[in-house]
C-alpha cells in the first residue's frame, strides 16, 4: 500500500492512526505520498514517528493533464522505491 497524505492542518494524527491500522492489519507499506503543498515539519514528523519512507509529494496541479500529472510525478516522487527497486 502507498498512503496517500494531504500536507494541510490536521494530516500528522490522521496519517499516525492510518499507519497503525495498516500494521494492526498485517497490510504491508511501502511508504507515504504527500500531497499539496510542502510542509517540511510536518513530513518530517510523520516519517520519523511514523517510521516510514517518504515516496515524494504532488503539489497542487492546474490544470490537470496527463502531461502535468506524468512531469510532476517524475520530479516529485523516487519511481525506483515505489517500483519496488530501492
């Protein structure tokens, strides 16, 4: 599983509990994605107490295409960890 986390208020308790009830449930996890705008602290407060890796982060796009989508994951996100590569 990729966990999805928005980077807005409120997202270090909500993504603590979700990675207590992927591991409460045996369901194995390859890491957290972000998405929105970067919140360096609140990353790095999740990653550490969360004890997973960071997989990259999606800023907001607009507009929405394949193109911006495609670019935005090739910059923002290591391709080689979700692939399974480390």
């Amino acid at each position: 599983v990729i966990l999805c986390a928005r980077t807005a208020l409120g997202t270090i308790n909500h993504t603590l509990l979700s990675i207590e009830a992927l591991r409460a449930r045996s369901i194995p996890l390859i890491g957290i994605a972000f998405m929105g705008e970067e919140v360096a602290d609140t990353q790095r407060t999740i990653v550490e107490f969360g004890g997973v890796p960071q997989l990259g982060r999606l800023p907001h796009l607009g507009p929405l295409t394949g193109e911006t989508l495609r670019d935005a994951m090739i910059s923002g996100f290591d391709l080689a960890m979700i692939a399974g590569g480390d």
